[in-house]
C-alpha cells in the first residue's frame, strides 16, 4: 500500500509517525508529490505543451530562487507520475480541507490506476484541522486504517472536476468546489494595505494571508507584488531579493 501526500511539511510528519509506531516501510510506502497545484498552468491530460507552459511559470514564481525552481521543476507532474508504482496495490491520499490537497485528490484518480484509492481525511480529527501539516503526527493514530475508499462513482467525479481545469492558473477552494480565478484575484484585497508611506513587505503580505480564507502562500502573495511592482502599481524600496528588507507603498 502507498501513501502519499502533498509537501514535504505533510511527508515529515508522517515520516515521524510511521517511524514512532513501527509501521512497516515496505508494507506502506509513503511518497510526497513535491508540487503546488493550486497556482499555475494545469490541464486535464498534462500535455507537453502544458507542462512546458508550467516550467516558465515556475521559473518566473522563483524568480529569485533558482535552486527552489530548479528542484521543483525536476520533480514537477506528469501523466506517467504513477507508472513505475505497482498499480495492483492501493493508495491513501492524506488530505485536508484546502484547495491544494483536493487537487492532490484528483490527481490521483485522474492518473493512476490502484486497485483502491483511499482518503485519510484530517478534518475527522478535528475540524479545525484544514492541513496535513498542521496536525500532531501523533494524532494521525486515530485516523490509521480508519480511512475511506473512494467509489467508483466518487472517482469518475473527482477526474470530471480534474477534467475542468486549465481555464485559470489560479484555484480556490469555495463551498466544497474547486473554483479557477485569475492570478489578479487577490490583488485589490493587497493593494488595500499599502498607503503612500512605505512599509514592510512582510506586514503587507501579513495582512493580505490573514484575510483570505484559503491555504495560500506567502511565495504567491510575493510573486503578485512583484507583478504590481512591474506594473508600475506599487512602488518599492530596498532588496525586491528579500522580502525582510523590502518596503513597499502606492504610487502618489
């Protein structure tokens, strides 16, 4: 049986946890995607031309961190992720309510063809939990072998809602939904904490994660100030390497 999950957070956890109850490696496989679904070009079979489009992307998400970007893009997906796992076995998607996660979910069965595919549903623990990785390794015990096996019917709609995208290249979460907006959606709620008196990046994009109801991350709200620094809709001071030393404020 395999298990896998999203980032390597979520694959240190449960690293952890295998290791302190003596779980069984061979027996269970644990595997880690290593990729951010939630941002950038996708399409329903992940063409070549896709995926080409979703190395620029990257390279350009990274734009100061070449060697993040390089070890993404070596481990980026593909529609033969799963062919040299025994697809005669089964899988468990570790996941929590997020955008992300539910799109690890459809990759899964869209691409792969385990006998079973099954979902360790973190929000059973509590449903303050929204992510693997903010979950207590030790509490996964309550969720072993206590997960769910995805339907037949359940599969043909996760590879249907999978089917949908590549309209956007970014994705939300809304009412249980996987929705696609443009990379501008969160601009405005952004540019609604600057002033024309600098101040700090990290404060900024502070403000901005803490008001959005979704698991996104600081790399993307930093990846949009760039994009409105280019656009000539904010104005910058300091390191655009750093976000620590960054300043940032409106055009008067």
């Amino acid at each position: 049986m395999y298990h896998i999950c999203l980032s390597d957070p979520e694959f240190g956890g449960l690293k952890y946890f295998f290791s302190e109850k003596n779980i069984n490696a061979t027996e269970h496989n644990l595997i880690c995607l290593q990729n951010e679904l939630s941002v950038g070009p996708l399409s329903a079979e992940l063409e070549a031309s896709v995926l080409k489009d979703r190395t620029a992307f990257f390279k350009e998400y990274f734009e100061f961190d070449t060697i993040s970007a390089d070890y993404y893009i070596a481990k980026f997906i593909h529609p033969n992720y799963f062919s040299d796992l025994n697809e005669y076995s089964s899988i468990v998607v570790w996941k929590g309510e997020n955008v992300a996660e539910e799109l690890l979910l459809r990759f899964v069965a869209k691409f792969s063809e385990f006998k079973n595919i099954y979902v360790a549903e973190v929000g059973s623990i509590d449903s303050e939990y929204k992510n693997v990785a903010e979950v207590d390794p030790i509490l996964f015990t309550s969720l072993w072998r206590n997960w769910k096996c995805i339907t037949s019917n359940q599969k043909v709609e996760l590879i249907e809602d999978w089917n949908k995208l590549g309209k956007q290249s970014l994705r939300i979460l809304e009412n249980q939904s996987i929705i696609e907006v443009p990379f501008t959606y969160y601009d405005e709620l952004l540019l609604s904490f600057l002033t024309t008196t600098f101040q700090s990046a990290g404060k900024v994009i502070g403000q901005t994660l803490s008001s959005i109801d979704q698991r996104i991350s600081d790399t993307f709200i930093y990846f949009r100030v760039r994009n409105l620094i280019t656009h000539q809709k904010v104005v910058y001071e300091g390191d655009l390497l750093s976000m620590i030393d960054l300043k940032l404020k409106l055009p008067k």
